[in-house]
C-alpha cells in the first residue's frame, strides 16, 4: 500500500511531490514510463536523426517533456494556461507562480531573469502595435537544455532524501479506484495522483472514461515550426527571450501565436506512437545560426462536432504518412508558390536546416487550407516586427500540433468526481508548460494534504 502514488515524473508529478514530502508523513511513489534524465539521451541532438526510440526520450522520463526542453520559466499566471481560473484569485496565482520559480532557482536555476528592460518592451510593443499584432511581455527565466538535468537531479536527490520513491521504465496499464496495474503488478494506494505530461494524454482520457470522470475537449493549436538566420530574430529576443506575439488573420480573423522560441537553438523532432511532430532547443553552450519558433493556429470545434483532440491527430498522422514518417520541411518561397520544396531549392536558400530527418514536400497537402493561409498571412505581419522572417528562404517544418489533451473536470483542489483521484498538468488538460504545470501539481498535493487530515 502506497499512501500517494504520483504517475508521471514531469513537472506536475515531482512539484506534488515535493510538497507532500515537505508537509505531509504520506508515503510518495512516482511512477514513469521513461528513463532518468541523465539516460534520457537522444541520438537526434547530435546527429539530427531520430531513430524512434520507444518511449520516445525526448518525451518521457525524469522532468518529463520539459525535461528535454530549452528550460524556460514564463514567469506569469496567464502563460501557458490561467492559473487565477484555478485558484479563483489572481494574486493566489501570482504567488504560486513564485513558489515554482523559487523552488527552481533552489536547485540551480539561474538568477538572471529576462524581459525585464522597459524601454525594450515599449518600443517592440509600439512596433508590434503598428503592424497590427498584440506583443505580451514575460519575464522569463532560462535554464538551458544541457543544464536541466542538474537542477531536476538536484530536485529528485531532495525527494529521496525525503523518502520519495521512483519506479522508472515502468509503465502503468491500468488505472483503478484506489489502485493502478503497473507492468502487470497491481499496486494499491489511498491518493492517486495523475500526472501523465502530453505524451500520456490519450491514454489517461481512456482510462478516466472507464472511471466516469468528467471531462471535455480542449481546443488545440496547429501550425508549424519556423526556422529563420538568428539575425533575423536577434533584436526581439535581446527584448523578451521568448517572445509571445498574438495576431489576428485578415481573411478567418483567427488568432494566431508564435511560442517556443529557441535563439541559436535547433529543431528537433517529437515522435509519438503512431505520428511524429517538431519542438525546439536551445542550449546555452552550444549554438546555431538559426532561431526557430512555433507558429500555431488555434482551433476550437462546435457541435456536433468538438472531438479536437482527433481532429489534430488526423492531421499529424496524415503529415507523418506525406513525409514517409519523418516530419515535412518547406521553404516559404515555395509555400507562397504552391510547389513542393526539394533538397535543391533548400540548399538554395540561405537558411541551413538544423534538422536532417525530414521530407522535403508541400506542408498544404497536410494542413488543411485554412491554417496554411493563417500561417502565410500571420508570417507576414510578423516580418513587418521583425523583417526577414517572412523571407522566401525562411524554413518551415510540420506537423507541430499541441492537443493539450482533454481537460479534466476538477475542484479548486484538483481532485477529481472520483473520491481520492487528483490530476494535475499538461496531460490532464490544466496546463500548458513548465511552470503552470509545476503550480497545478503544488495544488494537487495541496488537496491531498487537506484531504489527509481531515
């Protein structure tokens, strides 16, 4: 019998934990199916090939998603998901926002802190203004790809040293009331805690059907990563590292973000069970000649039809198949032409992929129209903040596609309909990213500690 067991060593999972080891005499496991961090080695950071390692490292494992990120800290409530709709209070959100922030700089995070420079805020929101776009400033904190390991090893020896547990490489099968089924061992315990990042949403939205726990779909964001010379993005991140820009399409009027900046970073690739899609790093000792970013197109679907989550699948698995099981890569130029991008017109441009394990190809086969339109006009709005952007030798690579899951039905403690089942982060749909992830799982363990003592 376990007293709290935590699936999922992501953010979520060993933030909850570290509150329950700190303030309870609960037993805490926490179980993952991947590997820890210093194992979670992937053979495409060097070569720029993925060879689809199953689970994929890049995605499962100590630190979860995030783990194997650039590590950058948004340091505001409203980033990432909204916090305050959880708490019911903005300053209940800020202040839990400063208790992850702390616990990171704890175990090594770096003090500085970016976007904080206000006559750089002003003049990019003035410029960002004229061309039409919404510029939201962040302080942010960047840990770097290469250094996250330290700071999560450095959490982890701290919930060992309070008797925290953790079972790797290990899968769960089942999730029960009051009890999970993992690699065929049924294991009992008082307080489950699910936490199973993105990589685990589709396989928690199941399991919680079976429970009868209440949820509903979550729009989703679909778009494409792009890749431009860093000097092209060199004066917006000295401004904001990872800067957030929200445009509004001419021709749908749909909102459109950029996310996920990586200065100097490379691309890389995400591979699901049965799709692959793109992300991007940066490291803070080893450098490129390109930045790259996310360009997402939200997505919210009415009745009858509201099945997102499928809906964004459908779309990667028809990327994945175009692309022969490697992501698509196109340049602009071509894109606006309505032709497929080849290794000649590539190598034509000025912009040198950092990701080698890709199909040249026509990103408007598998896109539908629409999103490849907001794609084309949102790029060029953005080029009149930061010219040379919508550059025909710009590169940009797809699928990349945020389901964010199925979002939970939860209370203010993050429990769940069913009595003594709690939820917390991306994969429960209560998150988007490093710190709300973090925050919602303080106030799952929160709930639990209140539930425990009662």
């Amino acid at each position: 019998m376990v007293d709290a067991l935590i699936i999922g060593a992501g953010p979520a999972g060993l933030f909850a934990a570290h509150e329950l080891s700190k303030n309870s005499k609960l037993s805490v496991t926490i179980v993952d199916w991947g590997q820890e961090i210093e194992k979670r080695t992937c053979p495409a950071f060097e070569t720029g090939k993925c060879i689809g390692c199953k689970p994929c490292h890049i995605m499962c494992g100590l630190g979860g998603a995030g783990g194997m990120s650039s590590g950058i800290l948004n340091l505001r409530y409203d980033i990432g998901g909204d916090l305050s709709k959880l708490t019911k209070s903005v300053p209940k959100a800020e202040k839990l926002v400063k208790e992850v922030d702390d616990i990171f700089v704890e175990h090594g995070a770096p003090n500085e802190v970016y976007g904080m420079d206000s006559e750089g805020i002003e003049e990019l929101t003035r410029r960002a203004a004229a061309a039409g776009i919404k510029f939201i400033p962040i302080p942010q904190r960047h840990i770097g790809s290469e250094y996250l390991s330290d700071v999560i090893n450095s959490l982890r020896r701290t919930l060992e040293s309070r008797g925290v547990k953790f079972l790797f490489n290990s899968r769960v099968e089942r999730v029960g009331k009051g009890e999970v089924v993992i690699n065929g061992k049924k294991i009992k315990t008082k307080y489950l805690l699910v936490a199973p990042g993105r990589v685990g949403a589709d396989w928690f939205a199941e399991q919680v059907k079976a429970l009868g726990v209440k949820l509903t779909h979550g729009p989703i964001d679909i778009g494409v990563r792009v890749e431009v010379p860093a000097v092209v993005y060199e004066p917006v991140v000295k401004v904001n590292y990872d800067p957030k820009f929200h445009i509004r399409t001419k021709t749908f009027d749909d909102f459109v973000r950029t996310f996920c900046t990586n200065s100097q970073g490379f691309v890389m690739e995400e591979r699901y069970d049965d799709h692959v899609g793109v992300n991007g790093q940066s490291l803070r000792a080893k450098k490129s000649q390109n930045t790259n970013f996310a360009f997402l197109v939200h997505i919210e679907l009415t009745q009858p039809v509201t099945d997102t989550t499928a809906y964004g699948q459908s779309i990667a698995y028809l990327a994945t198949t175009i692309g022969g099981g490697r992501p698509l890569l196109q340049r602009l130029g071509d894109l606006r032409a309505g032709r497929r991008s080849t290794w000649e017109r590539i190598e034509r441009g000025h912009v040198v992929p950092t990701l080698k394990s890709v199909t040249p190809g026509d990103i408007s086969m598998a896109l539908p129209g629409r999103v490849v339109t907001d794609i084309l006009e949102g790029l060029d709005r953005l080029d009149k903040v930061a010219p040379g952007v919508a550059s025909d030798s710009t590169l940009l690579y797809a699928p990349e596609v945020k389901l964010y899951a199925m979002q939970i039905n939860v209370g203010q403690n993050m429990e769940t309909n069913v009595p003594n089942l709690f939820v917390a982060g991306d994969g429960a749909g209560l998150s988007r990213g490093i710190v709300t992830a973090a925050a919602t799982g303080l106030l799952a363990a929160r709930g639990i500690i209140e539930k425990a003592a009662a």
